[in-house]
C-alpha cells in the first residue's frame, strides 16, 4: 500500500510513494536497522536522492467514486462467491442464500444510482463519461473507474498511460537469456475492471474482435491476447480524452 510522505494540511507539497520503494532503496544503501528516528531519516534521504514527483490529493467526489467502485466490486465477488454455494448445498440450505443474493444485488443497484449521480452532478465528469462510454464495450462501471482513479487520462503520453494502468509489458533480459514479458504493478483495480469490460467488447467491438482473433490465430495465450486488447483500449481512451472526440472505429483501425 503506498503512504503519504507529508502533511497537505498546512498547504505543504507532499508526496504518495510505495513503500517497496523505500525499503529497496533502504537496501541499496545498506541500511539494515529500523527504529522511527532511522525511519524518518531514511525517506527523507530517499526524497532527496530520487526526487519523486509532487501528488495532489484528487477531490472529494472523485475519491468517493473509487470508494463506490471498489464496494461493488467486492460485493459482486461476495455474489459470485453465493452463487457458487447455492450449486454444493442442499436444496434445504440454498434457500438461505437467496435472500443474500436479493440483498446483495439491492446494494449493487444503489452503489451504480450514487455513482451516476457523482457523474451528472460533475460536468467535468459528464463530459468524461460521454466520450468514454461513447466506446462500444465501455459501460458506466468502467467509465466511473477510469473517471476516478486515472485522473491522469487524457493528459499523458500514450505509453504513460499504459504503465500507469499496468498493461506496458516490461522487458526481463540479461545477456542472450531473453525473458517472456510480463505486466506488472499500475492501478490493478482499473486493469481489473478493464479486463471485464474486454471480455464484452471481444464480442461486441468489431476492433477489439478482430484484433483478439488476430492475437490468438498468432499463437498468443487468450488471457495475454485480452491484456493486448485492454493496452489498446487504454491508448485509444487516452487519445480520446486527449483530444476530446468520440468514438471512431475507422480512425481506430488505422
């Protein structure tokens, strides 16, 4: 989890940075002892050897979105997990799970209300949500995710935007040994809710179908042909946020 390296509460500068960072670059140094004095010490060198860029503490309705999204996500995880019981129990213990199921659904359908209110309440977020969804395969969960937690979209480099998410795959070589490339780090619970909405575009965009079938004809795993799909996404969705247009699938598959 990252933590915060300064107070904003009197206006300073501060910074949010992974903790792994710290301890590694703890490690680089050879420091190998731990108290709070040695602690504080230790990020205060780290900020002035690395000099990690500023953070800005995103408003508040743009926080309570990501707070919304995330409690659904873990209610339908919660959901799948009931429905998966209902198929090894008895018949007679089912029945307890049903009204668990009407319950959970009631919250899902409440948290997507609060959530499209934050976005018709917001015009920035509204005119977001508009070019976003404007996508075919890009519904109101997934607009609401990219809207409040890569508030950086639109407004960065195309492969910026892909580590940021963390669909970028990263070189692993050393000599004549030549890795496979894999995906790490970003913002999983973009990249989660992403992948989800990959799996109905595959079906439904003619662009992120042909590219799937493409990917997978080649010889590519189904899961990292999907990973592909989304980085494309991500990069169309940059440019269009960039540039404030609406889906095109002609200027797409050029």
């Amino acid at each position: 989890m990252p933590f915060i390296m300064a107070c904003d509460k009197a206006g300073l500068p501060f910074v949010i940075t992974n903790p792994i960072h710290v301890k590694r670059f703890a490690g680089a140094i050879g420091q190998r002892a731990k108290t709070d004095k040695l602690d504080a010490q230790l990020i205060a060198h780290y900020a002035q050897a690395i000099k990690p860029a500023l953070s800005n503490i995103k408003p508040d309705d743009m926080r309570l979105m990501a707070d919304l999204v995330l409690r659904r996500n873990q209610l339908l995880v919660m959901q799948t997990m009931e429905k998966n019981r209902i198929q090894i129990l008895p018949k007679a213990l089912a029945m307890t799970i049903k009204p668990i199921l009407t319950a959970i659904k009631n919250q899902v359908d409440k948290i997507e209300e609060k959530i499209l209110k934050l976005i018709e309440n917001n015009d920035e977020f509204k005119a977001k949500n508009t070019l976003l969804q404007s996508m075919p395969g890009i519904g109101k969960v997934a607009s609401a995710s990219i809207i409040s937690n890569v508030p950086e979209l639109g407004y960065i480099t195309n492969k910026q935007a892909s580590a940021l998410i963390g669909v970028a795959p990263m070189n692993k070589e050393s000599g004549r040994y030549k890795g496979l490339r894999k995906i790490q780090g970003g913002r999983a619970q973009v990249r989660t809710v992403l992948y989800m909405a990959m799996m109905s575009a595959i079906q439904s965009n003619p662009v992120f179908k042909a590219t799937y079938q493409k990917l997978v004809a080649d010889g590519k795993p189904k899961k990292v042909a999907i990973i592909a799909c989304v980085r494309k996404t991500v990069v169309i969705l940059n440019s269009m946020l960039r540039d404030g247009v609406m889906w095109d699938e002609t200027i797409c598959q050029n």
